[in-house]
C-alpha cells in the first residue's frame, strides 16, 4: 500500500545542545563549552529551519518546541528569530503552541519575560525535585528555594505552564514521594512530567550503578510508586494521558501529542530527528549530533543532515505502536492504516492481543486500541510480544 | 625384547580408592626401574587425557612395560597395567584384570579401606589375582597401619600380616613393592605353540596410526604381517606393527605368551574392536575364544541437544569423532519440540555421561543442554510385545503398557557411623532394601539394593551433602524388577515440555513433581503474562506453582527523538526472541533450563 495521507499540520522541534553542565542521569545530545559563540549557532539555526521548510513546502504548523540542552541558554532574540522565521515559511495555527524548556536557575528565570515576549507561550522547566539534597544527588545547578521562585515567576508569565519531576530515587521512600509530589502538585499549573529515574548508557549514574553504589528501587516498589503518582496527580486533577505526562483535560502538550500520535515532525538542530511527509514516503530525518561540526555542514551545505532514509511500513508499524500505545487515548485504527500503510490487526500478535485485553492490559473503547494503566506500566515488555 | 622366559614375567594391576596414590606409586615404579628418567617424568604418567589428570580418574586402560633386576640377580619383565577404576567402566576393569596374574592392593593408611576400592578388589579376587596390600602415605602423622590392616582383613578377608609399608609420595620402601612382584605374584601361563589368543583389553584411536589395540597374549605368538581375526566381530585384519610400551610406543617383532603389548592394523574406528574380544590367527585359529565376552550396553540415556540450533552439525560431527575413540558411548538422533534437532546418547553410566558432557564442551567448545538422565526401562505392551524406553518422551500411552520393569542395583556404601543414620534414610526415600549392615571399628558397611532411577536422579550429589563428603558409593548393575512407574509431564501454561518429562515411581512423583516445580518458578523471571508450572501425571496435576506477572517495564521517556532507537531495540528484541526456547508464549532462558534438567540441587 502506498504511503499516502492528508498535509498533515507540521510540528517543529528546535535543538539547542548546550547545558551549563552535564547532569549524571541524563543521556541527551547535550554539551559544556566555555564559550558559546551564540551568533553562529543562531544563524545555522535558522539556516536549517530555511532549508528544511523549502523542501516541505507551506504546510499548517501547530507547534514548537524549543528543547535541549538548556534552551533557555539561548538568547531570547534568537528565539524570537526562530519564531518570526517558522511563522513566515509555514501557515501558523492561531493558537500554536510554542514551548521552550527552562531551567530554574536565577539567571534563567530572569530571562523567562523576554522568552515570553518573543512569543513563547509555554515553559517547561526542569525542576526534577523539591528536595535540596536530591538535587545534589541529581546533579542540578539550583536549589528547591530557586525551583519554586522560578515557578511562581512562570506562573505569572506564561498562559501555559509544566514542569519535570525525577523519582524512584534511590532510597525513596512511598511516604517521602507522595509528601515531595503533593508540594508539587501544590505549585503546579495545568501539566506535570513525572519520570522514574531510569539509568542510561554512558551516564555518570551508569557506572554508579554498576558498581552497587546506586540501587533503584525493586521492580515491585517502582510499580507501587509509579500508582502512587497516578493517585496523587489525579486527586489533584492531572489525568496520566501518557506514560509519564500528567495533565488536566485540554492541557495535555500538542507538540509531544504530534510524537506520540506518529505526526510530521520536523527536528532541527544537531541531532534533531524528524518523521516528516515528503514526496509520498514517510522520511525519517537526523541531524548530524555534535554541534560544531553540525554549524560547519550548515554553513556549507544549508543542512546539517546526515543519513535520510524512508520508513517502511512494517516499521511505521511498529513505531506507532511504540508510540501511541504511550498514550492512554491509544490509537486510531482508521489513522494507523493511513499512517502505517498496513491494517493495525495485521501488526499484532493475536494470540498476544486476546491475553492482553484479557489480563487487562489492553482495552479496544470504541475500536480504539488502548494500554490500561496496567498495561502502560508494562508497555515494553507488551510490546516485545504485542508486535510483529 | 621379547626374549623374556616366560616365568619371568609379571603382570599386575593397581587398586585403589581416589586419592589413595594409585598413580603415585606407578609414576615411582616407572622412575626406580629407570623407564623414564626423572626429567621425562611428569607428573602421572599413565593418565594422559587432560581430563583423567585433572579429576584423578583414569578412563583407558594403560599399560607399561618395566624390567627390574630383582634380589635374585636375574631380570623380569614387569607389566604394569593401568584401569579405570570406575563402576562405570566395571566391564573394562574386568577385561584389564583378565590380563593380569595380581593385584596391588594400595589402602591410604590414614583413610582406610573405600567402597570402590571393595568392588574393585573382589573383581579381582574373582579374576583369581594373587593380591598384595601395600599400606600407603605411612609417613603421614595420622597413619595407623595396625588399625587399616585390621580392616582389611576384617572387610576383605585378605591376609595383611606381610602389607607393604610405603610412601609413593617419598619414595619410601618402593623396591619392597618391586621385590614382592617378584616373590609373590605368579608367573603367567601359556603355551607358546598353540593357535594364537590374545584378549583386547582396550584400543583407542591414534590420529597418525589408526586404532591401536592394547593386548594380553594368552597363547601362540602375533607378529607383524600376520593376518588376525577378531572372534567375535568376525572381522580380519593384517597386523601393522606389534609393539609394547616402555612407556614410549617400542616396536617388537612378536609378542608370545604371558606378554601385553599392542598392535595396530589399520583400523579407522575403535567400534571395529571390541574390548574383550579374542584375536587369532586367520589361517590357523583358536578353536575357542577367550572367556567373559560382552557386547557394551549403554546404562543411562540423555539428549544432548546444541544451545544455538546452527551447532548442530558441529554436534553431529564431534560425536562421531568421539565415538571414534569410545565405541561404548551410543547416539541416534533426537528431535525434541523443546529443544530442537539433538541426539539421544547412551552411557555405561554417570561418570560417563559427564565425561563425554565434558569432552565435548572442552574439545569440540560446544555448549549443550542435556536432558535429565533415564535408565532404560522394559515396556511390556498389553499386546504382548516387549521393548526398551530410553527416552521417557516415547512412552506408550498407559492404557497400552500391562507392566513396566526397571534395572536395579546393588549398592555398597561406606560411611563413618555418626552419618550412617541420615544414610539409611536416604537410602530408604529412594526405595532401597538393605542387604547387610555391618561396622568395622567406627565405619559402618551398608549394603543396599535400589532402583537405579532413584540414583541417576541427584542420589550421589545428597549423599555427599548428607555424609559431609565422607561417604563413599560404588554399585553394580543388578538385573530387572517390575516397578509401579509413572510419566510426569511437565506443563508451562498447559503446554507439556517434551524435554522435561520423567519417569519416576508412583511413590516418588509428587516429591519430584513438587520438586521440579518449585524449581522452575525460581528459575523462570516474572513476564508479562503470569505464568502456570504443572507437573501432572496423564491428566492429573500433581504439582502447581504460578509466576506472578512482572510489575513494571516501561520506558519512562520517549519522544520524537527516541523512536528510532525504540523500534531498533524493538527490532532486535524480536530477532532475539526467534533463538529463544520458548513455551506457550513463555521464554525460559537457556540458564534456567539447564539448571531444571539438573535437579542437584
């Protein structure tokens, strides 16, 4: 079957590869340098999103999502640039969403009127803890004092408001998260990310744990916690609508919706991937990822790309599920077809679906198929039986 | 080199228990008669497959060939014949023995007299050695001849009064050992102008000369060039090369009567040449084989299956190299739903079942499952029709058995009295009947009858743990008795697992169906699924244990950025999964498998 579907609206991912310093947990294409040569990084930006929307063509854009890195690292006229190009090359929605993430240091908090101004319409800052020590633990360059001033700040600034949390923390206890998630439900606006601290490769926490000096929780602890979240946030009106990102009704993130439901996405910036809608094939795009080198191919070529290739359906297949079986509004089957290019019970295991939905893991509300809170929480391990 | 008169000659073997100085004291027999020197010498002559020096056991019977200038001033031939000392390889022993005239009896004077060393020294009282105890590590502090000669002549009936007092590891007293060779064993006999007859006592397989096949000389004489036949077998060959070890391969022009040595006569495989056969001349033969012919018969039964199915081919031809060297190992192929294509291999028994497990893994780097040991049972169908179940996955429907016998055993154990109690209960719960109960001073001697189906299944392994490691087992096989057998199934989510059903006693099913269960539930990690483990019998479960579903997996991040990586993890995880031994949508891994199949636990 063809690939073929309607202009879908585009959303825009904008990288920005530099942090302050690199965070034990974290895995991202992030970078420390000593100097940042803001100008050049600006101008390769906004020659890529050139490129990339000459390519697309005019289409509708609903978001975008300033992520990094530390965006809020950048200054506010490039932001401002970036905004005033995307909306030139592409038709904006009228209530696009523009997002850039933050983080709670006071310098950066004293930035977030001019992020407002050059058009930012929700921050997302990363907070990942109330807890003074545990920020140490995590790494961070503010304290829980500065996390909640640059909350309050915010809250006054910008129309729509979330903020990351870490947890299953070494040694957490149920009692100390639930009293640490009720503070911040308490600060919260209309959005939460709330994330089981996992360990990646290559992380400063890696070889913690390797060597036994950082212990996570039991699986079982890890379930009881991830519930005892869904129950605080709930209780405070943010519904789980995907894995880890809790929101009340309508607040849910467009941009990050576009991921989960396998939307065009354009990324831009080093290491910046994309699906995008070209030509009658689904491309799958990726910047080259160390930033220097990334600017160097820009200013020559226009582009930082390096391999291109088209997804096949079998693929597409199986990345919608991985993605969409994330959301507790599940998936379309009408859009999967159209998205994937084959029928949605021709990418699962039957045997595996008929267990599922009668475990509970999988429920089909009016056709949909859906991941129960139970299933989420074991979404990896149902994929690897669920999908063919 | 074979001009020695026949009255001269001794040929001998060694008896011990492992550990007691066996190859210690031939190593110093071979270095005082100037057979090797010292620099040639290295540790343990005799057993040269990496795996005998290592576990102190010896698999091939060996012989060397020694001359010692005795107190009398005239010069014997000493042959010194080496043998497997274990039960496994009971029929072997019996063979070596038949090429001797005695035996040294070599008793660790601070351990005393062993199980094993028992069976071994009654084989040869049997075989009508003449037998000499020698006292061993005498040196030692806790030496107490006195008290060991006692018991062997309390437990053996032998005379120990004229014992020879040694230290094999000091070299203390050797050529009393020499000199009683020489008083006390008899000479052989043999009539040097009668139609040949030389036993085979062993052969294994030299890459450059083909089989060499070790021999005793009984009468007549075999020369190069000669062409010989096998009794037995039926076949002739033309003899290549006669020869002795010395305890270099020596080229010789003829053996004669009373001699050991050993030909070769291009023969590609060992399973050409049975070991107990009689070898005679063609134009000119015996009129009657030696004596005690038996064709080998495989014990206990497993499959061997390759951990990566692409092995199989690399299995195929490793046990077919293997057998090229031990015609008493068996296979045909197997295929299981299980485990994929493999083979059923059959063995004299454990030890040897480990050893060729070992051989292939260390030899040929294979990496195996093997499935938990059978005996052969007889099936008798209601129709009338008898045959043999090596592979409990065969069984006939019940309906379609009258009755089932299995092989038995007798077992001597001997332990000191303080774990004698935990023994006999032992021996009990695997359905034994005792025979005899004695003690000599604080060693108690139990003599037990039992299922060898009981054995096979983690006997040896409980009753090392329950005697602290002190006692000591040794068996013989002891014929066929109708037995009240059952299949136990083993389901994972109702679906039966070929390779693990067994054949136990209706008396012993729930204890081992309860036992396999509990075992797989600790092996088998939490899924997605909760997962059910019946051991059932027909179709009554016996045994449950449910795998509670695993708690959380999920990835708590995942965005635009992430998809790629996922669905390429999801991808391999898939490729993955193909490899995997999977049941009912339940994947065990290969280390819970091997450990279930193991039980020793």
């Amino acid at each position: 079957m063809a690939y073929r579907t309607p202009m879908e609206p585009l959303a825009l991912y904008i990288h920005w590869p530099f942090c302050l310093a690199k965070c034990p947990y974290c895995d991202f294409n992030s970078h420390v340098r000593e100097r940042i040569d803001q100008s050049r990084f600006a101008a390769a930006l906004r020659a890529e999103l050139a490129w990339e929307a000459a390519r697309l063509g005019r289409r509708p854009l609903a978001s975008i999502f300033f992520g990094g890195g530390t965006p809020s690292l950048m200054a506010p006229e490039t932001v401002a640039a970036l905004i005033a190009d995307a909306r030139a090359l592409f038709d904006a929605a009228e209530d696009i969403e523009i997002t850039l993430e933050a983080n709670p240091t006071s310098v950066e908090a004293a930035r977030l009127a001019e992020f407002r101004a050059a058009g930012v319409n929700r921050a997302s800052l990363g907070v990942q803890s109330l807890r003074d020590d545990q920020l140490r633990l995590l790494g961070r360059q503010h304290s829980a004092a500065q996390a909640m001033a640059a909350l309050e700040t915010a809250r006054r600034i910008f129309p729509r408001l979330s903020f990351d949390l870490i947890y299953a923390r070494p040694g957490q206890t149920l009692a100390d998260w639930r009293a640490e998630l009720a503070e911040a439900l308490a600060l919260a606006a209309d959005h939460l990310s709330l994330y089981q601290l996992t360990i990646e490769a290559g992380t400063g926490f890696e070889a913690l744990h390797r060597s036994g000096a950082l212990v996570l929780p039991d699986d079982d602890s890890a379930a009881a916690l991830y519930d005892a979240t869904a129950e605080e946030a709930a209780r405070a009106g943010l519904l789980a609508y995907e894995v880890s990102n809790y929101a009340a009704p309508g607040a849910e993130s467009r941009h990050n919706l576009a991921y989960w439901r396998y939307g065009d996405y354009a990324g831009i910036g080093p290491g910046a991937h994309g699906r995008v809608s070209l030509g009658g094939r689904l491309l799958a795009t990726r910047r080259h990822r160390a930033p220097e080198p990334w600017a160097e191919r820009v200013e020559r070529q226009g582009h930082g790309s390096t391999a291109e290739e088209a997804v096949a359906p079998a693929e597409r297949a199986r990345e919608m599920l991985l993605m969409g079986l994330r959301l507790a509004e599940g998936i379309d089957p009408a859009r999967f077809a159209a998205r994937a290019g084959i029928a949605l019970a021709d990418a699962l295991d039957p045997d595996t679906l008929a267990r599922a939905i009668e475990a509970g893991y999988l429920t089909r509300p009016d056709g949909r198929l859906a991941a129960t809170a139970e299933g989420r929480k074991r979404l990896d391990a149902l994929l690897g039986q669920l999908v063919l | 080199m074979t001009d020695t008169p026949i009255e001269r000659i001794r040929n001998f073997s060694i008896i011990a228990h492992i550990d007691h100085g066996k190859s210690t004291l031939a190593d110093r027999l071979i270095q005082a008669t100037g057979a090797l020197t010292s620099r040639e010498m290295t540790e343990q002559v005799l057993d040269n497959m990496d795996l005998e020096k290592e576990r102190g056991i010896t698999i091939k019977a060996q012989t060397v060939r020694l001359a010692y200038k005795a107190h009398d001033g005239l010069v014997y031939t000493l042959n010194l014949m080496d043998t497997p000392g274990h039960v496994d390889f009971a029929y072997e022993v019996s063979r070596s023995l038949a090429a001797c005239e005695g035996s040294l009896l070599v008793v660790d004077a601070s351990q005393g007299v062993e199980a094993q060393t028992l069976a071994n020294v009654y084989q040869a009282i049997e075989a009508g050695h003449e037998i000499v105890p020698i006292l061993n590590k005498i040196d030692l502090p806790a030496a107490e001849p006195e008290r060991v000669k006692q018991q062997i002549e309390d437990v053996i009936g032998l005379d120990a009064s004229d014992a020879v007092m040694i230290s094999a590891k000091t070299g203390i007293n050797i050529e009393g050992v020499l000199e009683a060779l020489v008083t006390r064993l008899p000479p052989p006999k043999g009539d040097p102008d009668a139609p040949l007859k030389a036993l085979v006592v062993d052969s294994w397989y030299d890459q450059y000369l083909g089989v060499i096949i070790l021999i005793r000389v009984k009468d007549g004489r075999i020369r190069r060039g000669q062409k010989v036949r096998m009794m037995a077998q039926g076949s002739t060959h033309l003899v290549d090369q006669v020869g002795v070890f010395s305890p270099r391969m020596v080229a010789v022009d003829d053996l004669g009567p009373g001699e050991m040595g050993y030909i070769n006569a291009a023969i590609k495989t060992v399973a050409d040449v049975a070991v107990g056969d009689t070898i005679t001349d063609d134009r000119h033969p015996a009129a009657e084989p030696l004596p005690g012919f038996k064709p080998s018969i495989p014990v206990v039964w497993c499959g061997l299956f390759p951990v990566d199915a692409d092995d199989f081919e690399k299995l195929r031809d490793s046990l077919a190299k293997l057998r090229l060297n031990d015609a008493s190992f068996h296979y045909e192929a197997e295929s299981s739903a299980a485990l994929g294509f493999g083979y059923r291999c059959g063995f004299l028994g454990l030890l040897h079942l480990e050893i060729i497990q070992e051989r292939l893994s260390r030899e040929f780097d294979l990496d195996l499952i093997a499935t938990a040991p059978s005996v052969v049972y007889k099936i008798h169908r209601t129709s009338g029709v008898l045959e043999e179940l090596h592979n409990p996955a065969d069984m006939p429907d019940p309906s379609l058995i009258d009755h089932i016998e299995e092989p038995w055993i007798k077992a001597t154990i001997m332990v000191p009295d303080e774990y004698l109690g935990s023994i006999l209960t032992l021996c009990s719960e695997r359905r034994g009947v005792q025979i005899d109960l004695t003690y000599v001073g604080n060693r108690a001697m139990a003599v037990y009858r039992l299922p060898l189906n009981e054995v096979v299944f983690d006997f040896y392994d409980r009753l090392k743990s329950v005697s602290r490691g002190y006692a000591s087992f040794d068996y013989a096989i002891d014929g066929y008795e109708e037995g009240d057998l059952v299949r136990i199934s083993i389901l994972v989510n109702q679906d039966p697992v070929d390779a693990l059903s067994f054949i136990a006693h209706r008396s012993q099913a729930d204890r081992r169906g309860r036992a396999i269960c509990e075992k797989l539930k600790d092996l088998i990690p939490r899924q997605l699924f909760k997962i059910a483990i019946q051991a059932a019998i027909g179709g009554r479960v016996i045994a449950r244990e449910t795998i509670g579903a695993l708690s959380k997996d999920v990835t708590a991040k995942c965005y635009g950025g992430d998809i790629s990586r996922k669905r390429k993890l999801l991808d391999k995880q898939k490729e993955g999964k193909k490899r995997m031994r999977q049941f009912g949508k339940v994947e065990i891994p290969q280390s819970a498998f091997l450990a279930a199949l193991k039980m020793d636990a």
